[in-house]
C-alpha cells in the first residue's frame, strides 16, 4: 500500500526526506493548509500532487505549469466533462467522494474513463481535514476495479484497524493511504516522528 502525505505547507522538505509515494498540496484559499509558496526539490519517486476544490480549468493549468504537478486531485463537485478535459494534461487524475456511513456507488460509473483513482474521504463540514474516519466497511460493497486512496482522519492509532482492513476483501483495490490532520503541529506543520513510525508500522 502506498502513502500520501497532504496539506503540505511548513516543513515539506523533511517529511519529503520520509520518502512518502505522494505529497499533496492544498491550493484552496479557504483551507488553513492553503499552499502559497514554491515546493521544494523533492527526492525522485515522491509524486507532487495539486489538490483543488472546483477551481476553474486555466488554474489548474497554470498551477501545473509553476510547480511541476504530477497529479491532481479534485475535491469538489467537479464533472467527468472537468475531469476529461484535465486528463488530457497526462497527469494522474484523483478524483474524491465524500463518505459517512453509506454511499451509491452508482456515482462512479461517469468517471470510471476520466479518473486514474477514486479517493474515499469523510463526509463533513469542510472539503477534507475533518479529522475522523469513515465506515470502512462501505467499501465491501466497491463495485468497481479502479484503485483508491483511502483518506479520511486516519492517524497513528488506526494501524491496527489499518492492517485487518488490509486483510479484507474491501482493500482489494486499495492502492494507498492518505494522511493529513492527525499528523499535525498545527495546519500545514507535519509532525515528522509520528510520520516516520506511521510509515514504518504501513510497511509491516
């Protein structure tokens, strides 16, 4: 299972160090973790990945262009109409589906072209950073083969629950974790330990 690190803003050299698979970064004026500055030369293998809440077409574009994305995910209302238009800048294209305790799937059946992942996130106030998990077991009911990211207020204490979902038909398609809130100072500061033992703990 591979890991994504976002809401990157302070210290995103040193958690790049950590050698996650995907760093995101939230470019959403309405978020804490907003990314106003430039990123960082990241090691070869960490993905740069462009978070973005219905944000028009041309901004994306241009925030592509300026950091070198190759990634984006899209964390709003956008439609597979957005999201072909996007794939057509060859970057990976996440797009995200808020779940609480329930979720139609059917949803998924006009993006299943347009996306190279889905990511499960908890439904909330805010477009992600809502800092609890989601019923899990939604997911024995996916009904597609597309892989997913796993998000949604997971921190150190749900390894274990990390590893039996693991070990469940509903991970089948579980291509990687996806970390933000529980793993900070403060929105944007990344506490770098309980990172490391995090990815550690994912590896075995």
């Amino acid at each position: 299972m591979k890991l994504k690190v976002c809401g990157m803003k302070y210290n995103t050299t040193e958690v790049a160090t950590l050698l996650p698979d995907y760093l995101g970064f939230i470019f959403y004026k309405k978020s804490p973790r907003d990314f106003d500055r430039n990123i960082p030369e990241l090691p070869n293998g960490v993905k740069k990945v462009g978070v973005f809440v219905d944000e028009k077409v041309e901004v994306i574009v241009d925030k592509i262009e300026k950091h070198k994305l190759d990634a984006l995910q899209l964390h709003g209302h956008e439609s597979p109409e957005i999201c072909r238009l996007l794939k057509s800048t060859n970057k990976e294209i996440i797009k995200v589906f808020s779940i609480k305790d329930e979720f139609d799937f059917s949803v998924l059946t006009n993006y299943e072209d347009v996306c190279d992942y889905f990511l499960f996130d908890t439904k909330g106030k805010l477009p992600g950073g809502n800092g609890y998990t989601f019923n899990w077991d939604v997911l024995r009911d996916y009904p597609s083969t597309k892989p997913y990211f796993l998000s949604g207020g997971i921190g150190i204490e749900e390894i274990e629950k990390i590893k039996k979902f693991k070990n469940s038909p509903a991970s089948k398609y579980c291509y990687s974790i996806d970390i933000n809130s529980k793993f900070e100072i403060e929105p944007g500061l990344k506490n770098i330990d309980e990172l490391e033992k995090f990815k550690h703990e994912l590896q075995y």
